[in-house]
C-alpha cells in the first residue's frame, strides 16, 4: 500500500461502528501474526515496528491503554455530525482530518475548517477529562459541590464549574412535544440570591432559610411542571404565573389532539383556552372524577415532591441557576436505569436522553 493509500485508510477508522472496529482489529492482529518475526521487535529496544506490526502497535495499542474515553469521543463525534453536521456552518460534507491531545478532528469540505467532537459544546476547552467520569458520577448521586470536589480532586470552584457546564447542554434537552394525556401544574420555590456578595435586596439568608411572608409572594419563584403519560417531562421557570408566560413555556410542546389535565388556575386554564387545547379542571387537585379516573394530576404532583426533597440537599439553589438544577433532574428521571457516567457525558456533550430519542 503507498503512502497516499495509507493515509487515507487511516482516516477513515473513526467512521467504523464497534463491529467494524472489531473486525479490523482482528484482521491487523493476524496480519502481525504472520510477520516472521525478525520482523517484530521488543519493546523495550527502542526500535521501530514496521509493516503491519507498526499498524497494529500504533492503533491497537492506545485503544488497550485509554478505549473507553476513545470510544466515547468517536461515539460522540459520529452523532453529533449525523444530527447537526459541521459546527461552524452546519454542512454534512465532512471527513475525518486525524487526530489532536487523543481526540479525533474532522474538516468540512464547505467551510473547510477543522473541528473535533466536542467543538462548540459545554465540554470544549474543558481539561482533565480523566476525571469527567467522576464528575458525572457526582451528578448521578446528586452530590454537594464540596463531596464533588473531593471525588474529582479539583478545587471547589472548579468543581461549581465543571457542574454548570456539564448542565447547560442538558438545560436544552427537552421533548419536542408531549402527547395523549398531558398533565401540567405550578410549583413554587424560594427565590435565592445565593452566592451574591453585595447589592443583596434583602437581608442574606443562611442556609436556603425562609421566606419572611406565609404563604405566596414575590419571594416564591414559580416553575411550571408538564409530563404526559410516557413520562417525558418539560420544566420552566417563569418569569410571572399568567397565561403569556405559560404560552411561551408549553405553547410549541403541547398541541391538539392532546388533552391538558391541570388544577383549574386562572393561568393555565387562559393558556388551554388560547392554544385551543381541550383541558380537564380535577374537582380537587390529583382527585380524579369517578367517570374519568384517568384523568389526574397525580404525576405531575408527585415530581413536584421529588424535585423538592431532592433539592434540600443544596440548601438553596441560586434563582439565577435554578434552570439547569431543573434540568439535572429531569435528566435524572429521563435516564432512570440508563444513567451512567458515558450517558451524562454524551448528555453535557449535547446528545442528551431527549435528543437520543429523537436520532
């Protein structure tokens, strides 16, 4: 094989799917077999292997030391371009270009600039990615910033970082739309300025603490909470409970032919109305009517239970962050038994649980 024949074989290794890989491997190991072997040399004589020897030592090698974060990066790399294409402009006409720092490049042929998997994601520029497993384990566990420092080694204020950049690609992971029966309601949580040193509007708290009024305020943050019955899940953060802001949450994810269930609040009962989506008003929240035991809004109020025990953990969120916790948790129920640390990398790298699905 020439050198330009060579060349471009290698380039194409990246776009092998796992059973190509394998097969390829195999292939080369019994290539190196039949070399005699003043062919081969050790290792530790400092020459260099030639013919299929050096291919197999140059490629099977390094998968041996690091193939699970290799893998991941080219599994990465594969989806991301056949769901966006190039980073820069967005083309298909893309190749692979080697490799930079253990990670696979790529080059349009329409911009005709490079790139590697993680270009234009969260996980770009983001160092020590032998520890990002452990990062997202943190995430897994829900873990305090503190215990997630201590379990990736890093200082504190790296490891705040690594959480919201690990999260902001997963805070655009959301259904495109629910269907059947969709259940929506209001939460409220406590607005916090936490980790604001100065120009506070009140007084600081400590540790999360209370709300000076009983009952709601300007001081409770509403979030608004849909789910249909497949439990795909939608959250927002709004910036006032009325029908607008309601519209601009759920008004592109919930249309006709599917049924809203909802409590009968002025505000969500204004949005059905104005997205001309046929809605049920419980008699009493979660109680169904005896006629119609299939529509509730148990599901919904029960998330709403479990994304506030969860968040006690944290003692206060940040109002300002309070969109990205929401997506960790959501995140958190959209994996359910599929949350590994590969799956929250993909999810950080912007091929989340959602946007799988959707592939």
């Amino acid at each position: 094989m020439d050198t330009m024949s060579f060349a471009k074989w290698l380039g194409g290794i990246g776009l092998l799917d796992a059973t190509q890989r394998a097969r390829a491997f195999r292939e080369l190991a019994l290539a190196e077999a039949s070399v005699p072997t003043e062919h081969s040399c050790d290792a530790s004589d400092g020459a260099v292997p030639s013919g299929e020897a050096a291919v197999v030592r140059s490629i099977v090698a390094p998968k041996t030391v690091d193939a699970g974060p290799e893998d991941l990066l080219s599994k990465i790399g594969r989806e991301r371009l056949a769901s966006f294409g190039c980073p820069h402009c967005g083309g298909d006409a893309v190749h692979r270009w080697g490799q930079a720092g253990g990670r696979p490049r790529y080059r349009c042929t329409n911009c005709r600039k490079t790139f590697n998997p993680l270009t234009g994601t969260p996980l770009a520029g983001l160092h020590h990615r032998d520890r990002w497993h452990d990062q997202a384990r943190a995430l897994i566990n829900g873990e305090t910033v503190a215990k997630a420092a201590g379990r990736c080694k890093v200082a504190y204020t790296t490891a705040f970082r690594w959480r919201h950049r690990f999260l902001s690609a997963l805070n655009l992971d959301k259904p495109q739309q629910l269907s059947g029966i969709v259940e929506a309601d209001e939460t409220f949580i406590l607005e916090s300025f936490k980790g604001k040193r100065s120009g506070l509007p009140r007084a600081a708290r400590k540790r999360g603490g209370k709300a000076s009024k009983r009952g709601l305020s300007a001081e409770q943050i509403p979030v608004m909470i849909a789910r249909d019955r497949s439990g795909s899940t939608i959250d927002a953060v709004l910036p006032r409970l009325d029908a607008a802001s309601i519209m601009g949450a759920l008004g592109n994810v919930i249309a006709r032919p599917a049924e809203l269930c909802c409590d009968g609040g002025t505000a969500i009962t204004a949005f059905a109305r104005r997205a001309k989506i046929t809605f049920h008003v419980l008699p009493a929240p979660g109680i169904p009517k005896p006629e119609a035991p299939q529509l509730h809004i148990n599901n919904v109020n029960a998330y709403h239970g479990r994304l506030k025990e969860w968040l006690r953990r944290f003692h206060g969120v940040a109002t300002k962050n309070l969109p990205n916790y929401l997506s960790w948790r959501r995140t958190i129920e959209a994996l359910s038994s599929a949350s590994t640390p590969r799956a929250w990398i993909m999810g950080a790298a912007g091929l989340g649980p959602y946007q799988q699905t959707s592939l």
